[in-house]
C-alpha cells in the first residue's frame, strides 16, 4: 500500500526538518511515533497536540529569524 500525502512542501528539502521536529515533539509529550511512517494508532487528541506543539514551534522559530520577540504560548 502506498501512503499519499495531500500536503506539499514550499521547501522539499525541508522534509526531513519537519520529521525531526515531529518525532522530538511527540518524544517531549510523552508519545512514541513509529519510524516508518504508520501512525494511525494514535488517538486524534495525541495527534492534535503534536501538530499544535509543531505549529507553535514553527511560529517560534520564524520569530526568531525575523528577530521578533517570541511570545511564549506554552501552557
């Protein structure tokens, strides 16, 4: 079976990055991601708060490199 994304890239090379970010958050909150790709065990409340954690740090680092205060919405 082949896994089809919906999702494109601005950046492709920026895939690996994201992947990065994705399982580094997941480990943080306690989550374990498998590494090849298959995560539909994962409740939609865990999924939620990875891409909300990712979404954040994105924001995060995008504040950063236009030298922007971040604004600090961690709970």
């Amino acid at each position: 079976m082949s896994r089809s994304n919906s999702n494109t890239l601005v950046v492709p090379q920026a895939a690996q990055a994201l992947d990065q970010i994705k399982f580094e958050v997941a480990s943080e909150l306690g989550i374990s991601l498998s590494r090849d790709g298959y995560n539909g065990d994962i409740t939609t409340y865990n999924a939620g708060k990875i891409g909300g954690s990712i979404t954040r740090r994105l924001v995060e680092i995008a504040e950063q490199s236009l030298g922007g205060a971040s604004t600090n919405f961690r709970r």
